[in-house]
C-alpha cells in the first residue's frame, strides 16, 4: 500500500474525532462547517450572478411592489457583487455587535442578511432600503433593520410599527427594544361571527362598539343560544342583525349568516320587526327618459324638491341605472378617488338615473341644475365627464362657451348699439373668421387687449361719441397721453390692432393711428436681494410646490413652459428635461438638486393618482381625473405669494444673475433657450459699460 501526500481531493470530507462531547463547538466541527461551506461556495455556478437581484436604472419607478422569495442560496449568488455602501454596513454591524455582544458567527450571518437587503435597493432602483424589503429577508429582520437605521440607509414605513416586549442580551444585563412587525391576520369576531382582519383584537369593531356604547346585559342569547355575549332585548348583536336583514320569520331558526368583513351596526330594537315587511319595493321614477323621443321646447328642470330626499326615499332604479352606478363605482376604485369626492359623484349620478334612467342620454342642464340647489352635496363636473365617455351625455352649447367669450359678450351689450356692433366686428377678424385669414387668437388673449381697451372707450363714451368712425388721430394721442411708460405703450398697441383690423373689414374709411410711431422701452430686468432669495424654497409646503420653485428660480421656466411639460419629457436616467416651445424645444440637464426634485415629485404622483391617463408631468385633483387632459391651471403660481415675490420676478432675476456672471448672450441662449433678443437685453442690463454706444 502506498501514501500519496498531498493528492488528497480538495472536496475530501475531514475525519471525524470521536471522544466526550462537552456541549461546545470543537476544533473537529468548526473544519467540518468551513468544508461544508466551502463545498455550496463550489456548487454555486457564480458568486455574481446577472440572473439574481439584477440593478435597475437609479431613480426608475416600478409598476407595483414585488414580493420576493429571499434564501441563503440567493446571498451566495452574489457574494461578490459590488453593493454602494457595504463597507459602512460591516463596520456598523462591528460596532452593533460590540454593544448588544452577539458571536462572529452571528455577524457573519447578518453580513449576508444585509448583502441581501442591499442587493434588492439596487434590484429597485432606489437609494435607500425600503422597510418592506426587511419582511422578505429569511432572517434577523430586526437586527438587519437596527444596523441600517445606524447608517441612514433605511426608509421607515410612515406609520411606525408596535414594539415587542423588551428583549435582554445574552452578555448584557440591558434591555433593549426591538420593533417588530406585527401584520393583520384574518380572523374571525367571537360574537358575531363576521370575518375582518386586526393584529391583536378578537372582536370586530361594530361589536366592540356595541358592547360599549350600549352597554347591554351578558348571558345566553334567546336565539343562538350562545352564552356569555353581550344582549340586547335578549339577543346577541349578530342575531339582532340577521333578523333585520332577513325579516322576523328568521327569529325561530338557529343558523346565522356568514358576513366576510364587519357588517353595519345593529337595529336599535327588535320591535319594528313585529311588523310585517313591504310587500313591494319602491316603485320606478314615472319621468323616465325614453329614447329617441324629442322635446317640444327647452325647460329648466327644478330639482329643490328632489335634492331633500334620502337615498331610501328616491325611486327604484332601472337595471340600465344599476349598471351604470356599478360602472361608475368600478372606475372610482380604479382610479382611487378620495372618499369624499367619490361620494359626492355618486349620490349625483344615483338621483339622476333615479329619476330620469339611464337608457337615454342625459342633459347637461339637468346636471348643472341638480348641482346648483346643494353644490355641496353634489358634484357636476365628474358626473359629466363619466356620461361624456360612455355617449350618455347631450352637451350643452351654452355650458361649453369659453368664459371670456361670456364677459366679452356681456361687456359689448352694454356699449351702445354701434360701437358694439364695430367691436364685434374686430373680435371676429381677431379670432381669424374676418377677410383676413391669418392664425386666431384665443378669447383669453382678446380679454388682455379688452383690459387695456375699455378705460379708452369709457372715456370716449364721456365725450359723447357714438361710433369709432368719429375717432381721430387727436383722440388715439390724447388716449395715450394719459398713461405713462408701458401703459401707454400698451394703449398703443391696443388702439393700433383694433383700428388695422376695422380697416381691412372695411368699417372704417381710414386708421387714425397710421403714421403714430411709439419709443420703445428698455426697462431692465429687475433685481431681488440675496436676502430675500436665501428663503424661497424654504416656503415650499409638499413635492409639487418645491419642484416648481426649482423650475423657475434655477432653470427659469416659464409659467407656461412648467404647465405645458409632458410626462414623457422627464428622462431621469439621462438626466434631463425637454421644454417645448412653438417651433422649437429646449433641452435641460437636471443638476442634483432638480433631479432629487423630480423624483421625489414622480413618487408622490405615482402614489396619490396611479392610474391616471393625464400625460402632464405636473397634475392635481382635477386634472388626473379629467377626461379632456387638460394642464393644470394658472392658479398654481399662488405658491410663491408666502415669499413675497411672484414667479416673472425669480425668473428674470435668475437670468439676470447668470449675465453678471458669463457675459455672453449665446451662452444665456443655450442654458435658458431664450431668444437673441432677449438675450442681448439682460446682457445690457448686466454689463452695461460693455454695450454701451460710442461716441460719434
């Protein structure tokens, strides 16, 4: 026989050492724990597996969360993946052990625990350790979750979960606390019998409010014949519920229904059921809508006397109408509406299809009247949208008329018969319909011109003239000389775009102000003290307000600009943001403080409207709702009423600011995307002994 040294097989098992346990871990055991590790660490195909736990794009948001299955397998996987901020978590996890006095083996052990956790922030996308994570892992949960909260690498849940009871070291006579997750469990109420889920309670809460408030005597239940529960005229709450449910034949039987989650409170006594039930339901609404059937004239509908009934006083719906308010109710889980809001729409839609059916479209005017007798109680503007969308809905022209086209029509009819007849005249080549077929403009932008026109028109009223043919060349300077600055310049204007148009239609013979010339104005940017910038972002309240003011004061954007950005504009993992501008778009690359903005904002979008089909970057509650997608409002600019400032003011400040600094204008061009013009003015502003003329 012959020894060859040194050829043993390295998978070779060691041999064992027989003689006196003593309870401890031997020289013998602890090879034989190393051979066993070192034999998985060999069979594993990979210590850095690209299949497991694979890194995601910094910053992307998933769909939903993912609950993983995580093993010791999975840490040995990826034993030598690179993990940001590893080292830190070891270091913690020495000093952590020094104080609570747990074993090397321990450490070991909660090194993988932690490996794993790291490895799922990376899998996520996010900078930090989500707390949900901490339930996936196997193992030491609450250890793995002290050690982090140690390194700032944790995001605890925003409610705080219940502590266990105090827990002692084995090395250490100190108490520590340690929280631990106690989740809800279905169970089932011991009184009742209903089925709800809790974390310590044993009875559901209408019970527990029952026994409570009511405070009624304890013993057998004359019908369920169950003792020690809480009875009310000789039953138990349970009882009392099924035979309300099910009317008073069922007071003799036994059996009680199975309720899947608390049923409402109890009837306050058992004595109306002595009664006999109705032998009929609610009778169908007699104003039913039939289809296809035209009215003889329009008439208002007056719903003060509907408004003031229960919802158990209206008439039977249709099955057409329950279908229609299941729908309805569909889409409000669908799209997680708030409580309120949800009940509102659905009391309205419910007296609508109550009264009216839902087999025929509905009017918009029956709707808009039903809201304006309790606005409180009752919501239009969702109800509309919903019917809109499944082709119940007959609009109503007048409804759907732009809101400065009705002030501009109710100012024209109070000018005289000719001046107003003139005004409408321009109105319509304004908005592109006259001779003249150019690009319109919006009612919006005719109401601006209309401020500034109607103080001249009162004044002329004053004078007595009757129709603008009697305007001179005198009158259109004598208007402008009132104001000074830009407010004449502004009358200017105004006069100069309202008589060019009456000219070409052909009202008027000749433009009085053909041949006025008007110095333009080179005001400079204002200027806002440091001091009163160091706060701006201090003022912002939530996500949406700071990620505005980041927009306007660091990038310059304006209001337009930021309600007019798309979802799909924002690329965070390149680091940048596309602005759209009729002809053109500008392009912004996120410094850290927008990019830390920006996403804390998609967070806070994805979670209050996830189902939303608005493709706006920036949305609130009416918007995510609305069916036409429509931007957010101008209204949003209030945010920066708390600083004193308005939001041109920052914006022109900050561009201001970077022409003191680099006084190029091609360099403002590219970083703000203004034009050369605009350029070249805040560049004077800045710099004005560089641009200024030389003498001749």
């Amino acid at each position: 026989m012959f020894l060859y040294y040194g050829l043993a097989p390295t998978h070779a098992q060691p041999l064992k050492k027989y003689g006196r346990r003593t309870g401890r871990t031997g020289v013998d055991q602890r090879e034989r724990l190393q051979w066993v590790e070192h034999i998985r660490a060999a069979a594993a195909p990979t210590r850095d597996d690209p299949a497991v736990l694979p890194p995601a794009i910094p910053g992307q948001l998933p769909l939903f969360p993912v609950r993983r299955m995580l093993s010791i397998d999975i840490c040995r996987r990826i034993l030598q993946r690179p993990l940001a901020g590893y080292r830190e978590v070891v270091e913690h996890t020495a000093a952590f052990a020094a104080e609570t006095g747990i074993s090397k083996a321990m450490q070991r052990k909660l090194h993988e625990m932690l490996r794993l956790a790291l490895a799922v922030r990376d899998a996520d996308g996010d900078d930090l350790v989500d707390e949900l994570v901490l339930d996936d892992i196997p193992n030491y949960g609450r250890s793995v979750r002290a050690i982090l909260l140690r390194t700032q690498m944790l995001r605890p849940l925003p409610e705080p979960r219940e502590p266990e009871r105090p827990q002692r070291s084995r090395t250490s006579r100190s108490t520590r606390h340690v929280w631990a997750p106690r989740p809800e469990t279905p169970r089932s109420c011991t009184q009742c019998g209903s089925w709800f889920a809790a974390k310590m309670k044993t009875t559901c809460e209408p019970c527990s409010s029952f026994a409570r408030t009511r405070r009624p005597s304890t013993g057998a239940c004359g019908r369920c014949r169950r003792v020690g529960l809480p009875l009310a005229d000789g039953h138990c709450r349970g009882c009392r519920w099924h035979v309300a449910i099910h009317g008073p034949g069922d007071i003799t039987r036994y059996g009680t229904q199975l309720w899947l989650g608390s049923p409402a409170p109890a009837p306050t006594s058992l004595r109306p059921l002595e009664v006999p039930p109705p032998t009929s339901r609610r009778p169908v609404s007699e104003h039913l809508m039939v289809p296809g059937q035209e009215r003889l004239f329009e008439l208002r509908r007056d719903w003060s006397s509907v408004v003031a009934l229960e919802r158990q006083d209206l008439p039977t719906p249709t099955d057409s109408a329950q279908l229609l308010l299941t729908d309805l109710d569909h889409v409000m889980k669908q799209e997680m509406w708030s409580k309120y809001v949800a009940a509102k729409t659905r009391r309205t839609l419910a007296v609508l299809v109550s009264w009216l059916g839902a087999d025929a479209p509905l009017l918009e005017s029956d709707i808009r009247a039903l809201v304006d007798n309790r606005p409180l109680q009752f919501s239009g503007r969702r109800v509309t949208q919903f019917l809109e969308t499944r082709g119940l809905l007959i609009p109503d022209p007048e409804f759907r008329r732009d809101a400065q086209q009705k002030r501009l029509e109710a100012d024209l009819a109070a000018l005289p018969a000719t001046i107003a007849q003139e005004l409408s005249v321009w109105i319509k080549a304004v908005r592109g319909e006259g001779k003249w077929k150019h690009a319109g403009r919006s009612y919006r932008s005719i109401a601006r011109y209309w401020h500034v026109l109607d103080p001249v028109l009162k004044g002329w009223l004053a004078d007595g003239i009757e129709s603008l043919r009697e305007i001179t060349q005198d009158d259109v300077k004598r208007a402008i000389a009132t104001r000074k600055g830009t407010p004449a310049r502004s009358i200017h204007i105004v006069l100069r775009n309202v008589f060019r148009a009456l000219r070409q239609e052909g009202v008027i013979f000749r433009d009085p102000t053909r041949g006025l010339v008007f110095a333009g104005i080179n005001k400079p940017p204002p200027s806002v003290p440091s001091d009163r910038l160091a706060g701006v972002l201090s003022h912002a309240r939530n996500d949406f307000q700071r990620f505005v003011m980041v927009l306007v004061c660091v990038h310059a954007l304006s209001g337009t600009d930021i309600r007019h950005l798309l979802l799909t504009d924002l690329d965070l993992s390149r680091e940048r943001l596309i602005v759209r501008r009729p002809g053109k778009r500008h392009i912004i690359y996120l410094d850290e403080l927008t990019y830390r903005c920006a996403s804390a904002w998609l967070r806070e979008r994805h979670r209050r409207w996830p189902v939303t089909t608005n493709p706006h970057l920036l949305i609130n509650r009416w918007t995510a709702v609305d069916t036409t997608h429509s931007p957010i409002g101008t209204t949003f600019a209030n945010i920066f009423r708390p600083t004193g400032l308005t939001m041109p003011t920052l914006r022109q400040d900050r561009i201001r600011d970077e022409a003191f600094q680099v006084d190029d204008p091609l360099h403002l061009m590219r970083l703000f995307g203004i034009s050369s013009q605009t350029a070249m003015r805040y560049i004077t502003a800045a710099h004005p002994e560089r641009t200024a003329k030389l003498p001749r």
